[in-house]
C-alpha cells in the first residue's frame, strides 16, 4: 500500500471545499476552480475533499453503489488536457434507467460519454490480476456516463479540482448485463457513441486503459492509496473510450459495444 501524504488542508478547509461544490450540485450553479478560487491543494487532499462531500451527500440519504474510473483513455485526456487516471463514487440517485428520459433542466452543462462497466461478486483489494479482477465480476457490458462538472466552462481546471468535485460524475446508464468468462477477451471491442443514429465518436475497448479490465485493476490500487477496498457488489465504469458529447434536446443517445445489445436515452429540454 502506498500511503497517502498528511493533510496539507486543515479539515475545516476540506469540509468548506467540499461544500461549496455540494452546493454547487444542489443548486445547479457552476463554481469557479477551487485551485485557483481558494487554495492549492494535491491529489490526497483533493480525495479527502471528494470523500466528504460524498459524506454529506450519504447524510442525505445517498447510497454508494459504486466507482468510476476517469481519464483512462488518450481521448478523454487530451480532451481534458489531464493526464492521470482519476477515481470518483457513484451513488444509488445517479443511475437513470436504461431506455429513460434525461431531462436538461437543473443540469449545468452535461456530456456524455461511452464506456465499459462491471459488477463485482467478490471484494478487491491491494494489487489485482487481470484474470482476478474478472473473475470476481459477476456482469460487464456497455454504459454511458454523464457528466456535469460543477467548475465553469468545465474543462479550465487542474487534476485536484477533478478528482474533488468527484471526478465530474452526475449520471450513468447501464446496458444490459453479460456474465464474464474466464478468457473473455474485452480488448478489441468496437464502441461508438452515436446520438440519433449517428456516429459521433468510436474507437475500440482497447482505448481505455489498453483493455478495460486493467482499469478497474487501477481502481483497486488507487483505493488501496487511499486505504480502501472495493466492496462486493460494486459497479463499476471503466472510463470513457472516446471523448464525450455534449447533450442537446430532443436526442437519443446511445453506447454499442460489439457483441453486446445497446444502451441509450432520450434527451429532453
Ligand atoms: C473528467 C472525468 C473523466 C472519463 O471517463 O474519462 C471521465 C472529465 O471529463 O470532466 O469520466
Ligand atoms: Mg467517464
């Protein structure tokens, strides 16, 4: 285990940093970057932020069902010109049903983005295999993961301000489930955004993190660093293959991936 660095924040700076995006959140209001608006701070720091802010969001009756893994592909790297994997939580109010309606309103500047997702059947932790992390996923298949980050313009900010406002996350939709099997080769998948009907992005799964398994490998070492486990049960997004989309009204938009049925919504003013 890697340990993570002391505090560099005080905690009331960490709690006040976490409010103001949860407030952010709650009110639809984009925030200036906290790096630049308040203070420095670095990756562990920024975690401690996200953690407590997902503390006041579970206070609020919040489930964590959940992680996601971000900046796990080239594309969405350089389209965030952040270069490091990144991990944020996701919650039980976040998930919209495959085939629902997504409705723009109270939503800041959402974008959506392809990916590969898995369940997890078996605890995690430490340094993981490929073949250990597959075995312990009870499903994989295709999601689309909305974002919506809480910073102006959303892409002006630093790895820190990322990782505290909980990796961008806001929603996410899954395809419907397939039951891995050991060799199962997810590497050289298609997957493609489309947003009625048309091709906006594709590359294949080998685009994110060189085969999705190895990202969700990254997501147990990046919560070892910060002492934790990945819990059985887990949902889990891989990151995104391609760059996001930017969502428009009166739209469907969907995720394919090769040899899996699609998942989509219906985008709404
Ligand atoms: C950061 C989150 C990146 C992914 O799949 O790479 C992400 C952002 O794009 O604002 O979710
Ligand atoms: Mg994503």
């Amino acid at each position: 285990m890697t340990p993570s660095t002391p505090p560099k924040l005080t905690p009331s700076q960490i709690s006040e940093f976490s409010q103001v995006l949860y407030e952010a959140r709650n009110h639809v209001q984009e925030v200036e970057p906290l790096t630049k608006a308040y203070h420095d701070f670095d990756l562990d720091d920024a975690y401690r932020i996200q953690a407590d802010g997902i503390e006041k969001r579970l206070q609020n009756r919040e489930k964590i069902i959940g992680y996601k893994m971000g900046l796990t592909s080239k594309a969405k790297m350089e389209q965030m010109g952040l270069h490091k994997p990144i991990y944020g939580v996701l919650t039980d109010v976040m998930q919209i049903d495959a085939g629902g309606v997504f409705s723009l309103t109270q939503k800041i500047h959402p974008k959506a983005e392809p990916e590969v997702y898995f369940i997890t059947h078996k605890e995690l932790k430490g340094s993981v295999s490929p073949e250990e992390a597959l075995a312990a996923c009870s499903s994989v298949g295709v999601a689309l993961e909305i974002l919506d980050s809480r910073f102006q313009g959303f892409k002006y900010f630093a790895l820190p301000d990322v990782v505290a406002d909980n990796a961008s996350s806001a929603y996410f939709v899954l395809g419907e489930p397939v039951k891995p099997f050991a060799g199962m080769d997810l590497k050289n998948l298609k997957i493609q955004i489309t947003e009625n009907e048309t091709v906006m992005h594709e590359d294949t799964s080998a685009a994110i993190f060189g085969n999705p398994i190895l990202s969700l490998c990254e997501l147990v070492k990046l919560l070892d660093e910060q002492k934790m486990t990945l819990p059985a049960g887990s949902i889990v997004l891989a990151g995104a293959a391609t760059v996001a989309i930017q969502l428009k009204p009166d739209t469907v938009v969907a995720g394919h991936l090769e040899g899996m049925k699609s998942v989509d919504f219906k985008v709404t003013v």
